[in-house]
C-alpha cells in the first residue's frame, strides 16, 4: 500500500548548526545537512524511515528543483515530479543552535506559479493516486495559486477515489475544509486561527477536533507540542501524551507525527495505536536535526512510553 504526498510547495532545505548563535556577526557553523524539504518530504523521509512506501508529488523549477528530485533520489525517497519554468525551487535555511530553546527557519517565498503551472501539477497529481491507498496533501500553496484551486483539487482527487489527509495552514486550509477531505491533521495554532479561537489545552482541542466532525470530516488531529496529540474519529477522541524530552528543535516534528499516523492507519492499526506512533514519531524528530529524520529505536522507546488515555 502506498501513501500518495502531495507537496505544493517544496524546498531545498540547508539546515546548519551553530554554537552560542548571535546575529549580527560572523558565525561558522559546525554541521550543515542539505535535504530535499518542504513538509511533504519531511513526511516522505519519515515514512520511508518506517518501512512505509511513499510517493512524493511536487512541482520543482530550475537548477535547484533538479537537485532536490536528486538528493531525494539519493535517500530513496520515489518522487513524481511536476517540473515547470516559473523559476527555481526556494531554498530555505534552518539554524540550530544546541543552547537555544529551539531552531529557527528563514523561509523563502518560492516561485510564482501560473494557472497553467498548477494545472500540470495536479494532472501529475492525479495519475499518481491512482496507485495510492490513502494521499496526504502537505505544507503551503505556491505564490500564485489561489486558494480555492486547493479546495478542487482535493475534490478531484477524493472523486477519483482516494482518502486524503490535510496538513496546510491559513486561507489554504479554509479552502482545504470547505472540500471536506477525509482527514485533517494541523496543530493547534493553525486550528485556532481558522476557528477564531484559542487551541492550546486539550479541552479546547477536543471541542474543535468536534466541530471538523460536525463538518463532515473523518479522522481529525490536532498537535499541542508537548501535550502531545489528540484525535478523532468514528470510534472515539483520544489524547496522546509523550515523555518529556530536551528539545533540539521542533522543525518537522509534525510532519513526522503525520508520517507515523498515516503509516499506522495503512497497517491497520486502530486509531489510539496509530495515534502512539505518531506521537512516538513526532517526538522522535524533535530530538533530531532536520525534519522527517527519525530514529526507529528511538520510536519503538517513544511509543512505549507515550500514555494514551481516551476523552
């Protein structure tokens, strides 16, 4: 079985770690990891991790599109690739420096896509679900794109078939909901601002999680940090809480929980067992640099701890 993820608007992702970090000076950084990026890939890398096969669509410009299709060859990571002439793919810089409380990102805008540009993508989009179990559709849209556009393309693949599962933010998941995907998994952030309100403790994430139920959806998920996760579906609502951890940096950390989740739904495991890998995945990354990198041990460790408890 294959997860199908979709990936609007990749990256090259440079992700460098410095000591005792200060701006406003000259700084040599003592490890730089150069990834195919973009959250979708963060998921793709995470899943791939797990044993889970993956095929990741996106569309890539320029120089720099061709070396993430490479390096995500290069990682084993199968890709359909979308290629158009609007530009190169952005590049975008992670720091991490061990001292701080976490990483931070400098993310580019990326290319301007046309309306002709997305139509080519989502037409690769559409061949490739038709060897997919379940699709995941991951990150921002592209400059250029309208939202709505979204909102038909998740029409049109779910009309074809396919289940998909939405992690996107801001006017992109209001389109997204008004689709009614299948599934929905968001932090708590990006929930409340679509909700209008505050998503920070699990009460208030199970009265939201109620609501995309109300509208229609399946399995819904909300990520808290370190209140780790709660879920939703026809069977119940369950919280996921991990062990305490010393973060090194929460940048891809969801699309790792994603991972997790979406490969626990595709070997059928219950929702409360999916949700424990998730949550384990989701944990994994956070002690890790770079997004989607896990370690499976480490997962096996995480979930055991991880207490799972129905609300």
């Amino acid at each position: 079985m294959t997860v199908l993820i979709l990936t609007p608007n990749p990256a090259l992702d440079r992700t460098m770690t410095f000591a005792n970090l200060r701006l406003g000076m000259v700084q040599r950084t003592d490890q730089v990891v150069v990834a195919a990026g973009g959250k979708g890939l963060n998921v793709a890398r995470a899943a791939h991790t797990l044993g889970q096969q993956a095929l990741v669509c996106a569309p890539l410009g320029g120089h720099t599109g061709r070396y993430v299709a490479a390096l995500a060859e290069a990682e084993g990571l199968a890709g359909s690739w979308y290629y158009h002439h609007a530009g190169e793919t952005r590049t975008c810089v992670l720091l991490v420096d061990p001292e701080a409380d976490d990483a931070t990102a400098l993310n580019e805008a990326g290319p301007i896509l046309g309306d002709d540009d997305w139509a080519g993508f989502a037409a690769r989009a559409s061949e490739a679900a038709v060897e997919a179990t379940l699709g995941i559709v991951s990150g921002s849209l592209p400059g250029g794109i309208a939202p709505a556009s979204l909102g038909t393309l998740i029409t049109r693949l779910q009309g074809q078939g396919l289940p998909l599962i939405i992690d996107t933010s801001g006017a992109a998941l209001v389109a997204a909901l008004t689709a009614q995907p299948w599934g929905v998994k968001v932090n708590g952030a990006e929930l409340g601002e679509v909700l209008g309100r505050s998503i920070a403790t699990i009460t208030e994430a199970v009265s939201a999680l109620r609501e995309l139920r109300d509208q229609g959806i399946t399995l819904a998920a909300v990520s808290l940090g370190a209140l780790g996760c709660v879920a939703t579906d026809d069977t119940g609502t369950w919280h996921a809480q991990p062990p305490r951890i010393t973060l090194v940096s929460s940048i891809g950390s969801g699309d790792s929980l994603l991972a997790g989740l979406a490969t626990g739904l595709l070997r059928g495991m219950a929702l409360p067992n999916a949700l424990r890998l998730a949550v384990a995945c989701g944990t994994a990354d956070a002690l890790t640099v770079g997004g989607g990198r896990i370690d499976p041990a480490q997962v096996a460790e995480l979930a055991a701890a991880t207490m799972i408890t129905r609300v």
